[in-house]
C-alpha cells in the first residue's frame, strides 16, 4: 500500500545526516531538531501554535484533556472513522456520539450532526477521512451556534487546503479550535516511528496543552494539573523536518497517482472514484473506490493473487465494534456507514509509484471487473 523505502532512499543523504546531527548533539528529547521542526510546522500550517507529541492518538487525547470536559460529556463524531478518534473518547470517560457521513466526502454530514447535538453536547470531533477535508464551514458555523468546541482529526489529510465561500483558504487542522495529526510512516507526512502534533490558535489552550503533554508542568516537578508523558523525539523530528519541505512534492506526487486511476476507471458503471467537493483539495492519503454489484472479496483475492495490496478502511464501523458495546450508544442506525463499509476498498497510494505500476493494478483491477 506504500513504499516508504523508495522514498527514503531519494532523500537518504539529508535524512541520514539529520539522524547524526541528533545522535552527536545527543539532545534525544526536545533537541533542537524538535524546535526547528515545531517552527517549520506551524509555519507551513499557518497554525497560531503546534505542539509536537507521540503520536496522533495522544494528540487527540491532550485535546480532549485540554477542553475540560467531564465524564458523560458528549462528544460527536463520525463512526466510519479510524478507531484512535472515538476509543480517545470512551478512554476519557466521554460519551461518543456517533454520526453519519456523507456518501460521497466520506466526511462527517452537517445535517447529521445538527440532530446530534443534546444538552450534553460539548465537543465534536470531525475527521478529515482519506485526505479530503471535511465541510468546516457547516461545522464551525453549528459549532458557534451551540457553543462547542471542534478538535480536526487531520491524521489523513495534513497539506489539505479548505476554501471557505468569502474565498479565504486554510490549512485543514488549524480551522477548529483544536486541530491533531499524526506522523505514523504510513501517513502523507510520516517519520520512522510514532510521532503527532496539535494546533490551536488559542494561545491559552496552547500554553495548557503543552504542560498536559509534559506531566501538566511548566517549570521542572510542579505539576499544576494532570498530564502524561506524550512526546516526539528528536531523531523523528529530524527526519521529518527533511520530509516536511518534500511534503507539497509528495501530495502531487499521489495526486498524479489517483489522476491516473481516476481516468482508467472513468467509464465504469460499477466503480465510483474519489468525489473532490469544490471547497477541497484531495492529499489522497488513501484512494477508495465504492464497489456496486462488485464481489469485493473476490476481488480483493483476485489481486491479492497478482501481487497486488489493497485494503478495506474500515470493515468495522466504530458503532458496531464490541469496544464501544458497554456504551449507552444514542445512535445506532447509521445506514450510510454500513453502506460504505460494505462498499469501500483503498488502493495502493503513495510517492513512488510508477506507470508501470499503476496500468499493472488498473488493468488486473479492471479484468476483474469486467470478466
Ligand atoms: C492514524 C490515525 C490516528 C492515530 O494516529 P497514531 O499516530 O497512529 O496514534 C487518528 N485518527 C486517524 C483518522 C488516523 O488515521
């Protein structure tokens, strides 16, 4: 599904040399190459402020921290999503509030999230799936009217642009109150091992969440609030500040990709490609085709036969896994997100594919199809 060995081997020589600039200094943790990249993060971002940690499960998890909310607190977010945003949720004694998504952004459903909203409510949580943004205009406009707080999963999508209609464009995560990513090597901005960050233009919940990350101390063994230890390390930091100034190259470089798909299968009834909507770039994390009268198994076989990966994300919707099962979950009919899960299947998506690749996999995927 990627090839982050390739990639790695074009830009060896700067990252190599980064890695030993950490290892000489011997600053492991917080080292310079974690405020260097910090800074050059913010900045690409155009973030009021970034706070670099573990990973983006404890990203989202500091955010949820910083927003003080209480057990039984409701909080709502769409169910066909990676586990990391809900399980963050229930792990904090939260109520997850599951929502549909839109059939074709794959994206949390404004309308949806509306009917949602309770007393209880103080959070919601979209997640901008696959790389395509979620419509953040819809949503900060609820938001503002119920009072809430908006933390962006932006794990799949960092490098998206959101356009809002008086034509202004942002960063998606920097548009919420909070915004989180992560830096796992599968992801379009990925390190050699865990890695994530926060954003926020609050300078406040900034100068908290830092602290929260740090066992909730600003100066050394006084600890003002409850934290944990969440932090990236300066050998990831180092690589991923080399990969950082690649990173628009590589959104084009799986942009190309999915052009290319896109185009071999156009005029097939039975596939429908990724939808752009018009106030969003894709970042093609990952590229998901919906199947109609297609035996997705036999054909996840059948390529899996020509040496071929692909994957379903997610066979198991959040509000059907046994996880969430002691929950008074409110809503349970998500039809549109069993539809998708029964329908989805991602293609191999990354830098480093090639033509020849990429007709190998359109045209095995297509004699299935039409066999
Ligand atoms: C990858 C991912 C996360 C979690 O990131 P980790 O760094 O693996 O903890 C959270 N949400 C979404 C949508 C993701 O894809």
């Amino acid at each position: 599904m990627v090839d982050t060995k390739n990639q790695y081997l074009k830009i060896k020589t700067e990252v190599d040399a980064a890695i030993h600039e950490v290892l000489d200094s011997a600053a492991y943790i917080n080292g310079k190459a974690v405020q260097d990249f910090t800074a050059a993060l913010n900045q690409y971002q155009g973030a009021g402020f970034t706070i670099p940690c573990a990973n983006g499960t404890d990203a989202l998890q500091i955010a949820m921290m910083a927003l003080d909310l209480q057990p039984g607190d409701e909080v709502i977010t769409p169910s066909f999503t990676y586990i990391a945003t809900t399980e963050v949720v229930a792990l904090l004694k939260l109520k997850p509030v599951f929502v549909e998504v839109d059939p074709q952004t794959f994206c949390m459903d404004p309308e949806a999230l509306r009917k949602a909203i309770t007393p209880k409510t103080k959070a919601i949580v979209p997640v901008h799936l696959y790389g395509h943004a979620a419509p953040m205009e819809a949503i900060m406009a609820i938001a503002q009217e119920f009072g809430l707080a908006v933390i962006e999963d932006n794990a799949q999508a960092i490098g998206a642009d959101h356009q809002f209609a008086d034509g202004s464009v942002k960063k998606t995560g920097t548009i919420g109150t909070i915004g989180t990513t992560s830096f796992y090597p599968s992801k379009n901005l990925g390190a050699y091992g865990d890695g994530g960050a926060i954003f926020t233009n609050d300078a406040d919940l900034a100068h908290k969440m830092k602290m929260i990350a740090n066992h909730g101390q600003q100066t050394r063994y006084y600890h003002e609030m409850v934290g944990c230890n969440s932090r990236l390390d300066s050998i990831q930091a180092a690589i991923l500040n080399v990969k950082l100034k690649e990173l628009d190259k590589y959104i084009v470089a799986r942009q190309t990709a999915a052009s290319f798909y896109n185009a071999a299968f156009a005029s097939q009834e039975q596939i429908t490609t990724p939808f752009v909507a018009s106030y969003s770039n894709h970042v093609y994390h990952q590229y998901t085709l919906l199947l109609e009268g297609v035996d997705r198994d036999g054909l996840v076989a059948h390529l899996a036969e020509k040496k071929i990966p692909s994957m379903i994300y997610y066979p198991v919707p959040g509000h059907r896994q046994k996880m969430f099962s002691a929950f008074d979950l409110p809503n349970l009919d998500l039809k549109t997100t069993d539809w998708l899960t029964e329908r989805v299947i991602s293609l191999p998506i990354h830098t480093e594919l090639d033509m020849e690749q990429l007709s190998y996999i359109t045209e095995n995927l297509l004699a299935y199809i039409n066999r």
